[in-house]
C-alpha cells in the first residue's frame, strides 16, 4: 500500500493512541482488580502483546506502524541512502504525532476509567538499575526491528515484535517502556503505568542510547542484503546476408 505522508502520519499517531490507552487502560483495570502486583503486571503486559500485534498488523501496511520515535529514527539512520527508506520529512511528521497521540492514549484510558485526566504521575523511575534496564529494552527492540527488515522478514514484525515487548515486560527491570513517545505519554496519568515526569528525560536518554547500541548490534551481526546482479541478456545470432541460416542437428 502506497499511503500520503498525511494518512501515513495520521497512521502513527491513532496507533501511537490505541497503544498507550492499552497499556495505560489495562494498568488501571488490573490495579482495579487485583491487589497482587505480579497478577497486575501479568494483566498489563498480556494486553500490550495482544494489542501491539494487532496495530502492527493493522497499520504496518499504511506506516510501518513505528508507532516510537527511535524506530523512527533507526529506520530513517539504516535507509537513508536507499530510496525506501523514510525521509528527513517523514521523521519530521511522524515523531511529533508520535508524542501525541501518546499523550491522548493516556488522556482517554484515565476518561474510559473515571480518573483525573490530567494529573502527573507521582511513579519515580530515576534508578540506575531501570536505565539500564531500558538501555537494554530498546537495544533488543531496534535490534529486532531492523533485523527483521535486514532478513527480509517483516510479515512475522507483528509476532515478533509484540512477543518481544511481552518478554521484556518480565525480564527488564524497567517493564520495557522502549519508546520516548510511550514514555511522555505515560507521565500524562497516575495511575499502574505511569512515570514521573522527573524520570522521563533520564528514560529517554537510556532509550537512545539503546537504539544506538541496537544499530550497533545489527551492523556487527546481520549483514547487508546483496543485490543479486542482472542477468545476461540473451543475445540472438543473426545470420549474415547470402549466408545459409544454420540447422540445427537432429538425432535419429
């Protein structure tokens, strides 16, 4: 699907939308349910796998359901000498719709669940252990992400990389935000999901500096696909004038 840069950025921003308000709806509801923290987390990131995958396979044919600025900003690094790869202008559009809809992900799962729309979360994560936890998250992500299109196996992304996210729920201490659009939106509630604002510039700082060692990571391992070389036009021999065209053998 050949999509406007328009619709592409619409794209981003109502997915960037849907997936905040899983992952902040689905904190709440589970908070709601349960006083059991690790049955809270299990809930939480049980909905973001299953609703990751969706968008992706929804809107990947429309955006590339990025849906996160250091993908953005990974597959602009990798493809920006290839005509398929996304423009300086695309990066532009979509790393601010970006942040918006993550910021209305968030305003919509408080409204869904009768809470303050806007209030600051008040859930510190300035620790050193959970920046390194991040760093690591993003790492994995842009890792995944890039390699997949580098191994010409983007149609498993949606599995993929929904699966990987559900795993780094559990074995980052950070619960794997990996995304400094997802993280901005997060500090819009105070509720199971949430981040204080005081930790969202150390968040996203480890976040880029995951999606640096990620490209790393993918330059080292994954090679460059060849482009296989043209093949020989065949060419067709032309009898010269007055000379007899030459019969092929024949077996009896």
């Amino acid at each position: 699907m050949s999509a406007s840069l328009g619709r592409r950025t619409l794209a981003e921003a109502v997915g960037s939308a849907a997936l905040v308000t899983v992952v902040v709806g689905s904190g709440i509801q589970a908070t709601e349910l349960t006083e059991d923290v690790g049955v809270q987390l299990l809930a939480n990131s049980l909905a973001t796998v299953f609703g990751l995958g969706v968008l992706i396979a929804l809107l990947g044919p429309v955006s590339g359901a990025h849906f996160n600025p250091v993908v953005t900003l990974a597959a602009w690094f990798t493809g920006r000498r290839t005509p398929d790869g996304p423009s300086l202008r695309d990066v532009a559009s979509y790393v601010p719709a970006q942040a918006v809809g993550a910021i209305g992900g968030a305003v919509l799962a408080d409204a869904m669940f009768a809470e303050p729309l806007l209030r600051w979360s008040a859930h510190d994560r300035s620790s050193g252990h959970l920046l390194l936890g991040e760093t690591v998250a993003t790492a994995g992500l842009v890792f995944l992400v890039l390699g997949l299109a580098r191994t010409g196996r983007v149609r498993h992304a949606p599995v993929a990389v929904a699966s990987y996210i559900g795993a780094a729920y559990w074995f980052t201490s950070s619960t794997s935000f990996a995304n400094p659009a997802v993280t901005v939106g997060r500090a819009f509630t105070d509720t199971f999901a949430g981040i204080a604002p005081a930790s969202v510039m150390p968040f996203i700082a480890a976040q880029f500096v995951g999606a640096a060692l990620g490209l790393a990571l993918v330059a080292a391992v994954i090679p460059q696909p060849t482009t296989p070389a043209p093949a020989p036009t065949p060419t067709r021999t032309v009898p010269r004038p007055n000379e007899p065209t030459p019969i092929p053998p024949t077996t009896s």
